[in-house]
C-alpha cells in the first residue's frame, strides 16, 4: 500500500468532503453560536443608566432613598410639576420640545429645577470638554445655593459647563471657563445645571460630598422632589421603536441576522454541483412515426398521412422563408435552388399523393417526410 493511499470504512464519505449532514446543519449551528454570542454580549446589563428605580451601578435608588431619608417625598412624574412643588430633577433629558416648554414656564413661576444632563436643551450653560479623560474631582465652595457642607466632589469622567449669563454662578471649577454647576435665575426661579449625573449613581453617590449635594439642591427643606421620567406609553410622544426596551431591540436583531444567515446559508449549495435530469430527447424520426402509428390505430390511416405531409409542409416552409403554407410546386423551386430533388408524391395531399394502404406504408411515408427535413433544415446525416 503506497503513502497516498487511504482506508475509508464502507458507506463512509469521500475523503476531503463533508457528510451531508454535516453540509446541512452547519449554517444553523453558527446562527446558533452567534445568537449566543450576542446574547451574553448585550445581556446581564444595569438596565437604563439613571433609572430611578435601578438598582445597578449606574442607577439612581440610593437618590431616591436618600431624600426620602431627608423628608422629601421624591415622585416619579412625566408632566410638568405641580403649582405648590419648589424642585425638580432631570437625571436624563428624556421630554420633548412642548414638555420642556411647560417646565421652563413652571421654572419661572419660581421654581427651582436641577438639570443633570449636560446636553439637554433646558441647560442655561454651554457644556464643552474639559482636559482630562479620567475622573475628575473639582473643589471648591458655593455657598450662594445653600452648598456650605459641599467641598470636594467625585463626578468621574464628564464635561464642564461654560456660564453664558453674568447673572449665573458656576461653582466647582473643572479648569479654565468650565465648572461643573452653573446655576442661573429664570424669571421667578432658577435653574442649576450640572456637567453630568453620575455623582448620583448608586455607584458614586456615597463618594466625597457627593450625597451632600444632593441633599442640599434637593431637599432644602419639606417641599416634594419630583424626578422628571418618560412619558408613559401611549401617550403620543415616543415613537413605536422607543417604546421597546433595549432586550426586546436587541432581541429582534438578533432575530433578523439569524434570518440573513439563514438565507445565505440556504441559498448557496455547498460542495460540487449535482448534475440534474434532463428531458429525454425524442429524435424527429421516432416522433413522427409515433405520431403516425397513433393516428393509423385510430383506423384512419389517410387523416395521419394528411397530417404527417402538412407538418413537414409547415416546417419546411418556415425554415425556407415561404411561410407557414407553402405549395407543393413553391416547395420542388426551393428545393431545386439547394440541389435537393423532392418526390412530389411525399408531400402532395391526394388524390395527387400515393394512397397509404397499410401500416407498413403510413411508417415508410413518415421516415422519408424525416429524412427530408433532416437533409434540408440540417445537412445529411454523418
């Protein structure tokens, strides 16, 4: 036995190739392995950051119950605060353009608003970037709001806020213009604006004087808080696809990569091209001669031959330019231009044809009609 040769057990696949089987489950078995992947990459999440019943680390819980430790009753609200309630928070921006309308106009029938999120359109200040990518941990005093207590914070990496109004007071400097609460008078009220949320995560909140400021922004006194959340459902302001939770989003893609991979999977045919069955060719002669014998055991032996000559007539016209119905005579002309000599009896209908008086005829008028054919449409045969 030579090196090249090898043993393969009988009913075994070639060597080199796939089982069936094999070729049939493997574009299901990566679909499955990906869908895995990308579960376990998008599962096992805080939920939303700054949710306020989010017990993770980027939620805000530990807000909740602290101003409800300090005497404030903290509520979850999605319209515009009430007429007797002296602060409200927005942790993230999630109001429209008429909503934020509404709260700018309670805000300056005196109340106090805190604005965590930096880029939200309610902000007085303009936020840029400050130096730095790490956490940052600015210093300093603002007694103007109450914030005696308050001296160092632990805010994480975040942006600054730039004071646009004279009348503003920025505390908690984060270098050059930039500080991390700018507070500025709205008509009656005021509304402070700070770089970021996350010095009131559950993750940081117990970090410097970090639960300290919100005591002191919040909960000055007895007034109610009120945490400004999403709309609820129905309510016409979210579109359909912000209506679903992040899982479900990421479920339904996963779902429609699976269904692409799918369709690639299935549409491309792995291994060497199988070879389909074809037709089975009839050879002219043989068909005419089927034709005939069909019509001759009818008993009418003449009707067959009357159709076997008319057929030929058609075929032969068409493939010389006379058309569909050409003469017996138009035929032996075109015929003749070719060198081709025709029996005027194969083709002519009686009384000028030769009568079929049998079976063995009716055959005979059939071949020479194919023989014909074969020498004027497609040269003699080899």
């Amino acid at each position: 036995m030579s090196g090249d040769d090898h043993i393969v057990a009988p009913g075994a696949p070639p060597v080199g190739r796939a089982a069936p089987w094999a070729r049939r489950w493997a574009p299901l078995a990566v679909i499955a392995v990906l869908v895995v992947l990308l579960g376990l990459a998008g599962g096992g999440g805080p939920g939303t950051p700054l949710d306020p019943a989010g017990t993770g680390p980027s939620g805000a819980r530990a807000l909740v119950l602290l101003l409800g430790r300090y005497g404030s009753d903290v509520r979850l609200v999605s319209a515009v605060p009430g007429p007797g309630d002296g602060v409200a928070v927005v942790l993230r921006d999630v109001t429209d353009s008429s909503r934020r309308g509404d709260i700018l106009a309670w805000v300056r029938r005196g109340g106090r608003l805190v604005v965590a999120d930096p880029t939200s359109p309610l902000q007085t200040a303009v936020p840029e970037q400050v130096a730095g990518l790490g956490d940052h941990h600015p210093q300093g005093d603002c007694p103007a709001l109450g914030l005696g207590p308050v001296h160092q914070l632990s805010v994480g990496p975040s942006l600054g806020l730039r004071a646009t109004d004279t009348r503003s007071t920025a505390c908690f400097s984060l270098g050059g213009d930039a500080a991390f609460l700018v507070a500025a008078p709205v008509g009656a009220g005021t509304v402070v604006g700070l770089a970021g949320a996350g010095v009131w995560t559950n993750q940081r909140l117990a970090e410097a004087d970090n639960a300290a400021l919100a005591v002191g922004l919040l909960a000055p006194g007895t007034a109610p808080v009120d945490i400004i959340v999403a709309a609820p459902v129905g309510s016409g302001h979210r579109s359909a696809t912000g209506l679903l939770g992040t899982r479900v989003r990421q479920a339904l893609v996963q779902l429609l990569l699976a269904f692409v991979l799918l369709a690639l999977g299935q549409g491309r045919r792995l291994g060497r091209p199988v070879p389909e069955e074809t037709a089975v060719q009839v050879p002219g002669a043989e068909l005419v001669t089927a034709v005939g014998s069909l019509m001759a055991r009818s008993g009418n032996r003449e009707a067959a031959a009357r159709a076997l000559r008319r057929g030929a007539r058609r075929e032969l016209g068409e493939g010389l330019g006379l058309g569909p119905a050409p003469s017996t005579e138009a035929l032996e002309a075109a015929l003749a231009v070719r060198g081709v000599r025709l029996d005027p009896t194969v083709l002519a209908d009686p009384p000028a044809a030769a009568g079929v008086g049998d079976d063995a005829e009716l055959v005979r008028l059939a071949a020479a009609l194919a023989d014909l054919r074969q020498e004027v449409l497609h040269g003699p045969r080899a």
